[in-house]
C-alpha cells in the first residue's frame, strides 16, 4: 500500500475543473489529510474530524496525477505477479510445518533479544507477514516460509521487536537495528517479494 501524507493547508477550490473520482473517507482525530492507494486501486482518504467535505475533495483533485501514477504502478505489479494456487489439505500442511519453523526462530531470536512472546500462532493472512498484539501473541501467515530465510528472520526480529515497542517509532527500529543492522535492505526486499508471487488456496 503506497500513502502520501500532506499536511492540511488552504487550497484553491477545483470543483468546476476536474471530475470527483470515487473514494473511502475515514475520519479520526488525526491533523492531517492522507491518501491510501489499496492494492485494487480503490482510494481510501483519512481526514481530521471536522475537514469539509469540499475541502478533501480539492485534495484529492489536487493529488490526481498522483494517484493516477500509483494506480498505474500497482497495476503493472499485479500484471508481473505470479500465483501458485495450492490445495486446502497442502495449506493445512504448509501451516504445521510453518508452526515448526517461526517457533524454532522465534526461540532463536528470542534469546538474542531477551523478549519472549506469550504465543506464536500460524493463520491464513493474504496481506500481512506477521502481527503481534497486546497480549504479547505473536501470528505469522503460513506464506512466510515461501520467502528466503533472511527475510523471515526480519520479520521475525520484527515482530518480537513490538513486545518491547507496539509502534514503528524510532525507540522501535532501534531496537531492531541492535538485533539486525542492515534491516532496512531486508525490509526493501521483503516488499518486493511480496509484490512477485499470491498464493490463493482452492
């Protein structure tokens, strides 16, 4: 998912020159407006609570050619994409074995760290390589154990990284750094492989 985030000024209205394309608003107590192009090309458009309707959509009108250049990129990824379709007995499979494997790298790499998840459990995610939450569980998807071994251990190192930090801060990439200084490349190619391959279970 590609965002640019733009901090909320005064703008020209552009209500006469360009068309309203189709979007998603989703309104929080945030300062900015930001703009979410998902991987079907929807668009998805956060704004503070009290932003004007008028007002987004001149910042969307603004950001077209933007948003017509990111759509064009996630569209020639889909395009170059290739998808392996497996069985659900052979998803079953990949799962036990992936359950075997994270655990092994999670104990590895949590002596390392010194941070020790409450559980580290195996599920079926399409868009994401692992989660952890407030209860210190740990979940990866069963399609990690596709990618090269170095890029696991990103994500593992990752993830053990937010039982200490539950945020993407900097005091949280440093503690990552401290385990694997050059995660920034691994985390460049990780998004890449996820761009090569979509496993679709039948």
């Amino acid at each position: 998912m590609l965002v640019r985030k733009i901090p909320l000024r005064r703008m020209p209205s552009l209500s006469n020159m360009v068309k309203m394309m189709d979007y998603n608003l989703v309104r929080s107590k945030r300062k900015t407006l930001a703009l979410y192009v998902r991987q079907d090309g929807s668009l998805e458009v956060r704004a503070p609570l009290k932003t004007s309707k008028g007002y987004i959509e001149d910042f969307i009108k603004q950001k077209q050619d933007w948003i017509t250049a990111t759509r064009s990129k996630l569209s020639d990824r889909q395009e170059t994409k290739k998808t392996v379709q497996i069985s659900a007995a052979d998803a079953a499979r990949y799962k036990k074995q992936a359950k075997e494997y994270l655990q092994l790298k999670c104990r590895y790499y949590s002596e390392l760290m010194g941070l020790r998840p409450s559980a580290v459990r195996i599920n079926s995610a399409k868009t994401r390589w692992g989660s952890c939450n407030g209860k210190g569980e740990i979940n990866f998807t069963f399609r990690l154990i596709f990618a090269p071994e170095e890029l696991i251990d990103y994500v593992v190192v990752h993830e053990l990284a937010h039982l200490k930090e539950m945020n993407h801060s900097s005091s949280f990439w440093a503690v990552v750094e401290q385990t694997m200084p050059d995660y920034r490349e691994r985390r460049k190619r990780l998004r890449e492989h996820q761009h090569q391959f979509e496993f679709i279970v039948t």
